[in-house]
C-alpha cells in the first residue's frame, strides 16, 4: 500500500541537532512461517534467543543507546491454548492469498518452554529490564502484513486490540509502531489504538520514480556497493497525531547472496548516515531484526559497535542525540524544552507488572 498523500495542516518537524534512532522488529519465528513453515528458521530463532538478545542490550547498555523494540504481541506470551477449539478466536483472520488454511495453523498453543521460537514473555522482562531504557513498541500480534489487500481494516483492528492489552498486562503504553515486512495499511487503526508513530519505508530516490522492480533492486545494490549516503530523514505527519519516521538503513544480514557483501560497506553506509543527521540536523533510521545478527553473529556485532561507537562519537561532541522513536515524537509535541522523564505515561498495570516509568532523551545537544 502506497502512503497517501499528507494532511493539508501537516505540521513542520524541526531537529535541533542530528538524531540517530534505532529500531528492531523482534518478531522469531513469526516473521516467517506464513511463508516457510516454522522449521526452515527455527535455528537462527534459538540463536536469537540464547544469543543475540543478550549481547545486543550488553552492548546497547555499553553506549548509552535507548532502541525501539517493535515486538510481536504473540512474543508478550509465554503460554497459548486454544479457546473452545479455536486458535485466537479474538484474532479477524487475514486472507493473504499465499496463506491457505488458517493463518495460525502453525501456532503450537504450548509454552515458551515447548515451543520457544513462538513465545517471548522472558525475553520481553529482559528488555524492560535493561540499565538503559529501552522503548517497546508493536510489530503487530502475529505479523499480519497490514499493507496487502488480504488484511481488512477490522483484522488490523483485532491484531492491535490484541498487542495493547498483552502490553497493558505488563505496563506498557505502545507508542511506536512497525509494519510486518514495512508494507503500510491501516493507518486509521494505528491512531485509534493509541500509536503516536510508526516506521515508513525508506525514502530513497528511486521509489519515488516508475522503475520496474528489478530497476529499483539494482540502484540499491548500486548503493550499497558504492558505499552510498543512505537518506536521513524528518518525521511527517501521516494522521492526525500519527508521525512517519521513516527508515534510513536497513542493516542486512551475512545470509543468502548478500554474505558476499563486505561488513565494511554495511559500516561505512551508516557512518555516513550519521555524520550526515549531524551536518543536516535530520534522523539517521537504522534497522534491522536481531534475527539478522544470528549468521556470522561476531562480525555482525562488531559492525554495530563501530556503528556506535561513531554516533557515540557524534554525540560527545554535541553534534548528535540518540533517541527511540516515541522520544523524536513526544520532543516535537511537548516541545524542546519539556522535560521527557514523565512522558509517554504508561498503560495501568496490572497486578505483579514492570512499569516502565523513564523515558530518557540522551539530548546532549541543547
Ligand atoms: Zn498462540
């Protein structure tokens, strides 16, 4: 789906300095098994869990770095059952033409102990945990893909009525969203349910050209081997009280044919996406899945600490903040003088739930 066109009374969005955001769409095995079963990525799902989550909050924690975990509501569980028979009867299926049969015919209804590719409640704790705050926000319940055809208004409904309340149990206000595979629909649904942003499609040049896919591909990959600028972008007013923060740089796997492709250009592109937010006072928008750090997990890991490192840099210098995608948001609405430690309030807890009351800007700039 096609954004539409911006309200009329879209509003102006101004930095002060350079912002570096970093988002993560935590999704295991939901990301995939519509298309591949649950089998074909089961491994790298058990790597993320045993490894890549852990050494990602280490070294977030190391450089200060408040990510956006945009997390798969499924993933708030650690146990499902069916319902009179009926897996998620509360879930409006999707008719997504390559799905046939139910579309939670995988779903084990088991527990993170059986079946923990599926489950995530002891991971999410972890993440709320962590020395550094780290905002949750929603990548759907079971990565419904909002942008085709197949997904009605009322499934993008269910699947966020779902995420708010699994999150609410725990403490949570969702603020920031990610669409399964970044195709965007349903924008009304995201403001009803309390989104204040969400995560649009990288803006480069090309997509906004009428080139054949395969066009469009190979400018990418021209600009990946180039070592190209990636774009740093300003949020735009989508809905009312709905922003887009768009993505600069998807920071791609070691997998499949793109192995072949040096670390050193996935480095250098960010770099350049950084000291490019600093000079033009704009967001550098990196993303990935922590899933994507499973193969060759050493060198992917220390490409991010070069990564950090530099906007670290950036930052010391007054030059750049670092802040998760609610922060950019709640800045521009409050104002750049207000004092984030209070905003966004979080949901009710429930009995025995983390609140997750600090929000923190890392605003070394102003
Ligand atoms: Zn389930």
């Amino acid at each position: 789906m096609k954004l539409d066109p911006k309200p009329a009374a879209s509003e102006e969005f101004t930095l002060d300095c350079g912002v570096f955001t970093l988002s993560l769409d935590f999704e295991l095995i939901w990301g995939t098994v519509d298309l591949f079963g649950p089998d074909r990525y089961r491994r790298a799902c058990l790597v993320e869990r045993e490894v890549v989550i852990d050494r990602l909050l280490d070294l977030l924690t190391r450089f200060d770095i408040s990510a956006t975990w945009c997390i798969v509501g499924h993933l708030f569980l650690d146990a499902c059952a069916p319902d009179n028979g009926h897996v998620h009867p509360e879930i409006i299926r999707p008719r997504h033409a390559w799905v046939t049969g139910d579309w939670f015919a995988h779903d084990p209804t088991a527990s993170e102990e059986v079946a923990p590719e599926f489950y995530g409640r002891s991971l999410v704790r972890k993440i709320l945990s962590c020395p550094i705050r780290q905002e949750i926000g929603s990548h759907s319940f079971s990565h419904v893909i909002f942008g085709d055809a197949g997904c009605s208004a009322a499934t993008a409904h269910s699947e966020l009525a779902a995420c708010v309340r699994l999150a609410a149990d725990m403490g949570i206000a969702l603020r920031s969203f990610a669409f399964p595979r970044n195709l965007v629909g349903h924008l009304d649904a995201l403001g009803a349910h309390g989104f204040a942003c969400f995560r649009g499609p990288e803006p480069h040049w090309y997509e906004r050209r009428a080139l054949p896919g395969f066009v469009k591909r190979l400018l990418h990959l021209w600009d990946v081997v180039t070592i190209a600028a990636p774009p740093v972008v300003l949020p735009d007013l989508a809905r009312p009280g709905v922003w887009n923060v768009p993505g600069s740089m998807f920071y791609f796997p070691m997998r499949g044919s793109r192995r072949h492709i040096p670390l050193s250009f996935r480095v250098g592109r960010a770099i350049k996406g950084l000291n490019q937010a600093a000079a033009r006072r704009r967001i550098f928008h990196l993303w990935f899945h922590p899933t994507n750090l499973a193969d060759d997990a050493d060198r992917m890991f220390d490409g991010l600490r070069q990564i950090f490192e530099h906007a670290d840099a950036l930052r010391s210098r007054g030059r750049l903040r670092v802040a998760p995608m609610d922060g950019i948001v709640a800045r521009q609405q409050l104002g750049r003088g207000a004092d984030l430690s209070e905003h966004p309030a979080p949901a009710a807890p429930s009995m025995g739930a983390t609140v997750t009351t600090q929000t923190e800007d890392q605003c070394r700039c102003s």
